[in-house]
C-alpha cells in the first residue's frame, strides 16, 4: 500500500546471517529509489546480527520481530514489495514448508495470498545449499512466483577477499 506521500512501502525481512551487519546499504538504496522502508527481522537477527538502533534510526520505524498484541495498531502500511536479504537456510525451509513460527517468516508465508512481489538474497554456505530440502524449498518458493538473486556463501575464492553481497541487487529484480 502505498504510503500517503506516494511512495510505496517495501518490507525488509532480514535473518541471522553475518552479512547482515550491512542491511543498511539495502535500506539505502530503496529509499534512494523512493520506496519507504519498514524491517522485520527473525528473532535470532535481533540477538546482535545488525544495528538495531541505527536501523530504526534510519528508518524512522521500529523494527518488528513479535507479534503484535491485539487491539495494537499496526505499525507498518500492507507491502508493496518484500525483499528477504540476507535470507538463511532455516528461513527458506521453513518459508518453503509453512511453518510460520515467527513473524518474519508468516510474514513470507501470507504475501504470497496477497500477490505481494518478493525478492529473496540467499546467504547459505555451499554445504547446506547443497542439501535436498534447501533445494526442493527454492523449487516451491520459485513456483509461488518468489524471485532470488545469485546464491551467496560469503565464502572468498582462494586467494581473495570475502565477495561483496549484491544488496542493489535485490532492487533490481523488483523492478524488472
């Protein structure tokens, strides 16, 4: 829904990866490309994964992570888009499956009811993309329309420095 200022409102989920230190450089550029920014974050992001204060600083928001109790206001507008960055194994799998066990991820789970755009930034090492689940939950999860960036397992080639995590990347697939 977009915000009564015209811009539209993109949900960042963000999971317990380290990469998502930088989560800021994401929220950055969505407001850069006028989208208003509201984050939910899994619980265990919450636990030191990223700045909390300095998002909710650069976002003008809080970020979720709990329910809501009921009779409280909702405290972003519906989505416009969702973008998952960085988005873990365990997020996927439970996304992939249903279990909606956290608001981060029944988040996922109700935007594809409502026909929300979604974008996911894989963070998952090699060993465990490798996994039959992980690759089953990115067949169903593409089927349901959901977009992924490349796969990133912050792992350096030999010799080199830790890759650098498309973040714009994310905006990118929204877009096209």
């Amino acid at each position: 829904m977009t915000e009564p200022d015209g811009k539209p409102f993109l949900y960042v989920v963000v999971c317990a990866a380290g990469i998502a230190v930088d989560v800021s450089k994401l929220i950055t550029a969505a407001q850069e490309r006028a989208w208003e920014v509201g984050v939910i974050a899994t619980p265990v992001a919450m636990g030191g994964f990223f700045d909390t204060a300095a998002v909710e600083t650069q976002t003008g928001r809080p970020i979720r992570s709990a329910w809501r109790s009921p009779g409280d206001p909702r405290p972003f507008p519906p989505p416009d888009a969702v973008v998952v960055a960085p988005a873990t194994f365990n997020t996927v799998n439970k996304w992939a499956a249903g279990l909606a066990d956290t608001l981060a991820v029944a988040t996922l789970c109700e935007t594809y009811g409502l026909g929300v755009p979604v974008v996911v930034l894989p963070c998952v090492s090699d060993a465990l993309a490798a996994h039959p689940a992980y690759q089953d939950s990115l067949v169903r999860l593409r089927g349901m329309g959901v977009r992924f960036g490349e796969p990133y397992s912050g792992e350096p080639e030999p010799g080199r420095e830790r890759p650098e995590f498309g973040w714009e990347r994310a905006l990118d697939l929204l877009e096209r």
